[in-house]
C-alpha cells in the first residue's frame, strides 16, 4: 500500500473509529468494509492523477467490481454526517500529501523494498538492472 494510500486510510479509520488493522486484513465487518469503501471514494475523486480502478483494487487487495459496488455505495452515503465527515478527512489526507499517488511511485517503491530485501539477504539483484 502506498504512503498516500495509507495516509488516506489512516484518516478514515481514525474518523470512524475503526481499527485501521482491521480495516487492511480484508475484514468483512460492515464497519471495515464502509471505512475501506470512503477511503476508495477518496482515492478516485481526489487523488491527481485519478487512479484507474483497478490500480484502487490493488491497493486494496480487491477486484475492481468490488471497487466499483465501494464506490456506489459510499456515494449513495454521503448525506450521511458520519459518512461526509469522513471524506472531509481523507480529503485533508490528500491536501497534507506533499507526493501525489501514482502507479510508478508505487512500483518504484516496491522495488525499492525488493533492492532493499536482496541486499539484506546477501541475494544477487534480480529484475531489469541485473546483469547476466
């Protein structure tokens, strides 16, 4: 999960009370599942640039159906105060990021962490810059 993601995430469940987690396990608790739905919500509305949904789905660990249904549903619940109040939060989340979320920050920094563990593990590097 990328840094903005979680900072969104983090945001939401704090807003809602709900264990963040709890929240990242996959936890079908209704709760869980709406706090993951805002953080979604969050994500495609305002991140720039406007992630697809299936880059949302795998932040999530989700199929981009379920991204979807996330979607309709937090936006059918935004006349709620706990609901709107919630995206306010994961919208001064996204205000407070200094680095905008994108798919290629998000792989560089997976292969960052990779770099990092083969280092760690005295592993030859692997991927595009290894030699032959």
């Amino acid at each position: 999960m990328t840094p903005a993601t979680l900072r969104v995430l983090t945001a939401v469940c704090s807003y809602l009370s709900v264990d963040l987690d709890l929240v990242r396990s996959g936890s079908q608790l209704p709760r869980c599942v709406h706090a993951r739905g805002v953080a979604m919500y969050v994500m495609r509305q305002h991140f720039k640039p406007r992630p697809t949904l299936e880059d949302i789905g795998v932040e999530f660990r989700r199929h981009y159906s379920n991204v979807v249904y996330a979607l309709r549903r937090t936006k059918l619940r935004l006349t709620e105060d706990e609901t709107a109040g919630a995206v306010q939060a994961g919208r001064h989340a996204v205000a407070r990021s200094h680095v905008p979320w994108t798919k290629e920050r998000a792989l560089e920094e997976a292969r960052a962490r990779v770099r990092a563990l083969e280092a760690e593990l005295g592993i030859a590097p692997s991927g595009e810059g290894a030699a032959a």
